[in-house]
C-alpha cells in the first residue's frame, strides 16, 4: 500500500502536466523548464484579444505592441518580460529560433510594459512558413538592473538570458499562436 501511495503523486503530477497548456503547446521544453506560475500576467492586443495559450491570431491582428498587465501589490517588484518565437524560420526548420521580438525590462509590479525599459523594440510577427508560437515570459528581478540588448534577434536562448541576469525561473508565461494570412482569410474579412 505505501509503494501505491508513493506511485500515485507522480502520477497526478503527470496527469496535470499533460494538461498544462504550456507543455501541450510544448512551450515548457522547447523554451522554458518546468516553472510553478505565481503572478498574473495579463497580454491583450487591443480591445478585444486577450492572450490565453494556444489561440490563434492573424499577423494583422497582433501589429501593434500588446498591452502587457502584471499583477501583484508591491510596485517596488520589478520583472523583465521577454517575447519569443521558438519556431523561426519556420517550425519544420526553427534554425533561427529562439527569434527575439520584445524585451522590457524594470516593470514594477502591479503596472504594465509602458512603465519599463524597453530593451529591444516590438517586432510583430510575421511568419511566412507554418503555425509559429509566440511566447511571453515573465521574470521577476532581485532589483532594478541595467541590461543590454543583445546584438541580434535570432537564436536568442531565454534559458541563457535568465541565467546571465540571475532572474531564476519564470513567474508566468502565455503563448498565442500564428500563421502567414492566406489572401481569402484577408479577403474574407474584408467582405460584409
């Protein structure tokens, strides 16, 4: 009875795992190590668009910097947040991946993007090959810290990132997904 009460832990850890959307969508693996989630993140292109993991949005609908919401209560906490396409070129042959679209660091919590520095400037996505993920991590800082823009945004390592900066694991994450518009999926939302 023991050896079963010992087995069945890590059985529902596996079972919960399976249905994190971070691990389904193979974000955690391909971008991230396993992470426990403790602050809210909230990303919204527009109005409307709220980033929940795996949804998909058309380049066109994600053009503009998203507003990036952080949670918490004490504005003297301050996150880095880093926005990736593991799948760049394309998802077949992700030989420029991790592709670097956005980095903002020094954002106090319980505010937004807006209140940090921006590092590396937004690049919206456009993928021309495949679904491509585009992942938003968030760090939590051990204080204000000045850091440098790499000199390139390919093959950008989030790991190596949060590792030369000491931000340990991250504290949230979301990932929405994308692929090149066809003309008809351009067009039909052109018709009445």
């Amino acid at each position: 009875m023991d050896r079963e009460a010992q087995e069945n832990p890590s059985k529902d850890n596996a079972e919960i795992a399976s249905r994190d959307p971070l691990v389904v969508g193979r974000v955690v693996g391909d971008v991230l190590d396993n992470f426990t989630k403790s602050i809210a993140l909230t990303v919204s292109y527009g109005h409307k668009l709220r980033v929940h993991n795996g949804v998909e949005y058309k380049p066109s609908q994600v053009t503009k910097q998203p507003k990036i919401s952080i949670g918490g209560s004490d504005f003297r906490n301050f996150y880095t947040l880093v926005m990736v396409d593991p799948d760049a070129p394309s998802p077949s042959d992700p030989s420029l991946k991790e592709y670097l679209h956005w980095l903002v660091t020094d954002i106090p919590e319980t505010t937004g993007a807006t209140y940090g520095e921006e590092v590396v400037s937004y690049e919206s996505p456009k993928p021309t090959v495949g679904i491509h993920r585009f992942v938003f991590v968030l760090f939590r800082q051990q204080g204000k810290q000045i850091v440098y823009a790499p000199g390139w945004r390919q093959n950008f390592i989030t790991r190596d990132f949060a590792e030369l900066y000491n931000l340990g694991s991250p504290v949230a994450a979301v990932f929405f997904n994308c692929q090149k518009e066809t003309k008809s999926s351009s067009s039909s939302s052109k018709k009445r």
